[in-house]
C-alpha cells in the first residue's frame, strides 16, 4: 500500500504516526499539517479494525503500535464499540487553513 515519506525515513515517520495515533485515541481530536493527518487516518483506520476484532492478537499488534496501555485499553473497551456497526470511515478531516510561521496546509482530524 502506498503512503506518504512526511520528509522522514521510515523510523522517524513510524514514531511520528504512533505519537499522532495515541494522541488521537486519547483526545478524539488533533491538529496537524494536511500530510500528517491524511497519513494518520489510514493507520487510526487500522488500529480500530484491529479493535473491533478484539481477539487477543489483535489487542497485542494494537498494544505493540499504540504508545500508552491506557489508551490501547480505551481503544478496546470504549472505541470499539462505538464503532461496531461501522464498516469503515471512522474518522474526518477538516481542513482550516495555513499556518502562520510557514504556511503549512493545517487540519483538524477527529473522530466521528
């Protein structure tokens, strides 16, 4: 599947969406560049599938990815079953504009 570099060899980029991951699942709101978000959707997209199975391998590749027990443990008892009749599209970007200091496309992502 194809992705976006974010500028960033593939340690860096893997850190950077797993800080982005467990900030979303933890907050249900952030703010970041376009890229960013549009790059987090597809993983934030993966690990509530890997909720919604909830079997034990699945927690363990979740847990593996998501930075903080806690929130992985909020991710399967509460995310999850938010999501249960859902096949899919679980979260929304909502694009505000540029950043001041460098005109960065900026966007909101959220879950829905």
């Amino acid at each position: 599947m194809a992705h976006s570099k974010l500028r960033r060899t593939s340690g860096p980029r893997k850190a950077v969406l797993r800080s982005l991951v467990t900030a979303l699942f933890q907050n249900g709101r952030i703010q970041t560049t376009e890229a960013k978000a549009k790059e987090l959707r597809k993983t934030a997209d993966k690990m509530i599938s890997l909720a919604k199975r909830g079997d034990l391998h699945a927690r363990r590749q979740a847990e593996g990815f998501v930075m903080d027990k806690a929130v992985t443990k909020k991710l399967f008892n509460e995310i999850a079953k938010k999501y249960t009749d859902r096949n899919g599209g679980y979260t929304r970007i909502i694009k505000l504009g540029l950043r001041q200091g460098d005109a960065a496309p900026v966007a909101i992502i959220e879950l829905v």
